[in-house]
C-alpha cells in the first residue's frame, strides 16, 4: 500500500483519522516523523532540523483552524553530540515561539540514522474545527504565503557550494500558518496544509468535500526563489504546485466572506480559482492537474 491507502485503510476503523488532526473535544492532535535520509539534505542544520519536524505538526493544528498550545519531539540518532541536540531543541523552541506556543520536551533514543518524531496539539476554543470536508461549488479556492520554497531550497541544497546551502537552509525554515488558520475558522468551508503539494490537496480535498477545483495557474503565488532555479515555464509550476512541502494552507471561502477572510490572514490570502462540481474534476487552465506530489515512503 502506499501512504494515502493506508490511511484510508486506517480510517475506516479510527473515527478521529483521515484529517490534518485529530479532535478531541476542543483540543486537536497531530504527529509526524521525519528521517535523516528522505527529509533533511545536507547541509541541513540540526537548528533547522528541529525547527521543521516540530514547524510541520504545527502546520497540522493550524489546518484545523486551532491556536497551538504545545509541542514535544523524539530525538534518536546514532550518537548524543551535545551541540547538535541543543541546536535540534533552540529550533523546536524558536518555531513554538513563532505561533505563540510552547515546546516542551520530548525524548531521546538511539537509532542508526537521525530521525525525530514531533507531537503538537492546539485548541480550537469551543469552536467548530475547519475539516477537510464542507466545500461547496462557487467558494473561492485561496491559499496563503507563497509556493515553492521547499522545492527552490533542494535544488539549492544539491549545489552544494556554500552560499547555496545557507539559503536553502534557510528557506527550509517556514512559519507555520497558525495565526491564519484561527483567522480562516468560522469562514473557510474546508481546509488542509500543503505537505503533499497543492495538486495533491486538491485531490485530497476534493475527495473529502465531494467537489471539484478549477485552478488558475497565473494566479498562484510562487515563491521567488523558485525563479532563481527553475529551468522554465513549465518547470517553475512544477516546483510550486506538485512538489510539496511547502506548509502553506489551501481552502475554500464562500464568496460573500472572501474580503473579511482576506483581512483577516496576517500572511496574506490568494484566491487562485473556485471549486466546482464533482463530475468536472481538478483542472488547472481547463486541463486536468495530475493528482502528483510528495509521497511519505
């Protein structure tokens, strides 16, 4: 099976499965589990390290239209270097910051490569949380921030020189959208993060809400990076729509609160096309979007 099979699978039976996060009463809960090997190039630093595997469950709870409370993370690998495990934790505590939350703590573990597990839970205040299911044909499709920076920071990673690797770096350190995610609760019909990419999402939205999605290529906001390393046209909307793990928010706004959700979002809001029926499909430009993107294993 692959990923999004098993969690079908998985879902059928586990009432809180098959969502960004679970929801228990008003708290929301998610983990994630990163490797060395798939998702930490090198030259990746273990301050980034840490600042990603906590940044993506972060990124959960914000999908789910939460605040975020607190975050733990495992911490295994083949030997304890002092430095690295502290600049691994100074990054897990700077993310939590960044979203007004809390890290705190975690465990350590022996393991033959890098690999950290990160937990985070959020509080959606006696709300409604925002699930991928309630899209309907005629929202607005909007996304937040800008696209492709994942993609932008491995291909500067794979140059290797030194100036290409910190900035990749760099740009591997994202800030989850929490704030515009509590912003988007109570106006936005369906939601989800972007790790898989947004063509993916839109696949997985679709299937979840019934719908379909007519996006605008034009329209999406591509992060300027990308420019810098894309070899083309058609190269440059690959990185930014079907590569992944970008961890912006992709939703859907009724049109009659597109403007206050616009306002509201500190890290801006972009409609980039509308949902549609079921029978029309995921489009981009009128032809179909491969549902292609980052796949877990």
């Amino acid at each position: 099976m692959n990923e999004r099979d098993a969690l079908r699978r998985l879902a059928a039976d586990l009432p809180h499965a098959g969502d960004d996060a679970a929801v228990v009463g008003d708290t929301v809960i998610t983990t994630d589990m990163l490797h060395e090997r798939t998702d930490f190039p090198p030259g990746t630093t273990r301050y980034t390290a840490g600042w990603r595997a906590v940044g993506a469950s972060l990124s959960d709870v914000a999908a789910m239209g939460a605040s975020a409370t607190a975050a733990v993370a495992v911490y295994a690998d083949a030997a304890f270097d002092p430095g690295q495990l502290d600049r691994f934790v100074a990054g897990a505590v700077d993310v939590c910051e960044a979203v007004d939350a809390e890290y705190v703590g975690g465990d350590l573990d022996s393991h033959g490569e890098f690999t950290t597990a990160s937990t985070a839970i959020g509080d959606v205040a006696g709300a409604e949380p925002v699930t991928r299911a309630g899209a309907s044909p005629g929202d607005a499709l909007c996304v937040t921030g800008e696209w492709g920076r994942s993609a932008a920071a491995l291909r500067l990673f794979e140059r290797g020189n030194e100036g290409s690797v910190e900035r990749a770096d760099d740009l591997f350190r994202f800030t989850p959208r929490v704030a515009d995610g509590v912003a988007l609760a109570g106006r936005a019909t369906a939601m989800m993060d972007s790790s898989d990419g947004l063509a993916r999402s839109l696949h997985q939205l679709a299937e979840a809400s019934e719908v379909g999605f007519a996006l605008d290529r034009d329209r999406l906001p591509v992060h300027p990076a990308v420019d810098d390393v894309a070899e083309g046209a058609a190269d440059r909307f690959e990185l930014a729509a079907h590569f992944g793990e970008d961890f912006e928010l992709v939703c859907a706004v009724p049109e009659d609160d597109l403007d206050d959700a616009r306002e509201a979002c500190p890290s801006g809001l972009v409609r980039v096309g509308t949902v549609v029926d079921a029978a029309d499909g995921v489009t981009a430009d009128g032809d179909t979007l491969p549902d292609r993107g980052y796949t877990h294993g």
